[in-house]
C-alpha cells in the first residue's frame, strides 16, 4: 500500500485533507520526495532574506504549520497552497518541484528593454564573495576542459577542493566563470576570472580554510586544496530598463 504524504493545513482547507485533483497537482510520488520540496521552499525564502512568518503571510498560509513543513521530511502543499507559496517566493511550482533541474537555465525570451553593462572589479568581488558552485577552465591532454565545482572566495584568491588526479591536471593559467540567471526577469550577470593556480599545502592555510564552508556536492575524498590567484577579473550584467515614457 502506498504511503500517504500528510498535507500542509492552509486557510481554505483546515483540516489538511487533500482533493484528488490537489493531490496530482503537488506532484508527490515516486519523482517527488517531501523533503526535496520543503528544502528548495526554505532555499528559496532564504534567497529573498524572508522570515517564516514573512512567507506565510505573503502566501496567506498559517506560519507555524510553514515552519513545521519546512522541517519535515513527509509533509507536502497542497495545489493551491503551492501556487500561492510559488508566487510569494516569485518563482514556480515546477521550480519548487524540481522540474527544471534536468533543464539548462535561460532558455526563455529576451526582454524588452535588455541593456548589458559592464561590472567594476567591486561587483564582480561581490558576487564572487557569496561563493556557490562555478566552473573551472583549464588546457589537458585533451584539449580545453571545464568543470563545475564548490568553492570560496578568501583573501581575494579563489578556493576549491578537487581529487588528487585533478589538483595535478589543473596548472598554470586557468579560467574561472560564475554566473546567474534570473528567468523571471530574463535578467543575469557573469563573472570572468583568469589566473594562476596553486596548491595549498601549507599547515595552516589548510586549518584556516577548513574552518570555512566549502563541501563539494560530488562527495568522495576530495582533499586537494586549490587556489586561483587573479591576475584579471570582469564581469557584465543584464538588466532590463523602462521604456522611454
């Protein structure tokens, strides 16, 4: 028999029981975990800077059962209530569902009034600072290669931790990109970073950077530290502008 997912209570339905057309429209089965569902709501309303209370007044659900979901692992929205948390977090239910995982960003229109702007090197150090997950360009045997990989951005030097096998193919001048993309707003920015990499073998930068966040989401031993040192950093933006009135 197949497990029932409990329902997150909003105003309009007290009791949390779920019609059979809200329980398809939330998605839950064997593509949807509760949990995945509650932690890309909490990634999100983090991303904004909104409180619980915040969220849950914008989506007119009750803020302690919100709370509750967002901790649960077999707790799930129903349809509408899912609609209205999608659009308080300005983004969508396919979002907040995974949808778009196995989809590349950016493959929505153009805006109307896109303008593309040239970053200065404190922007670019901003968005480099949040750290995140950027990728790695770099010359092997094989010819031009890059990379996705977690890092940090310390000490104005780019941080990353990679195989041993890895940490040896990547010598020499490299490059480095982040970026992000705002589909809502066909809006976005990219940073360039070219360099020099090096190995952090010594004691107590490697203290100093394991005191830091910096998890590699592939796992497995991964303890050869990186680190990029600038010699040019760029970046561009896109940004959308009203139309002359």
């Amino acid at each position: 028999m197949a497990r029932t997912t409990p329902i997150l209570p909003t105003k309009e339905n007290p009791t949390g029981a779920a019609r059979p057309d809200e329980r398809l429209a939330t998605g839950v089965g064997p593509q949807l975990l509760a949990g995945d569902l509650a932690r890309r709501v909490t990634h999100r309303r983090t991303e904004l800077g909104l409180s619980t209370e915040e969220l849950a007044r914008r989506a007119g659900v009750d803020a302690w059962f919100l709370a509750y979901f967002e901790q649960s692992s077999d707790t799930t929205l129903t349809g509408g209530a899912l609609l209205r948390v999608a659009a308080a977090l300005q983004t969508t239910p396919i979002a907040l569902e995974g949808g778009e995982v196995d989809r590349p960003p950016g493959s929505g229109r153009a805006g109307s009034h896109p303008i593309l702007e040239t970053l200065t090197l404190e922007q670019c150090e901003e968005h480099l600072a949040a750290g995140g997950v950027g990728r790695i360009v770099f010359s092997s045997s094989s010819g031009p290669t890059a990379f996705p990989v977690n890092f940090i951005f310390t000490n104005g030097a780019i941080v990353f931790r990679t195989s041993d096998g890895m940490g040896k193919m990547i010598a020499g001048a490299v490059a480095f990109e982040v970026d992000h993309i705002d589909e809502a707003m066909s809006e976005g920015w990219s940073v360039l970073v070219r360099g020099y990499t090096r190995l952090i073998e010594e004691s107590a930068e490697r203290l100093a950077v394991a005191e830091l966040d910096l998890e590699p989401w592939a796992g497995g031993a991964r303890l050869t530290l990186v680190g990029i040192t600038p010699f040019e950093v760029t970046g561009r933006v896109i940004v959308q502008r009203q139309s002359p009135a």
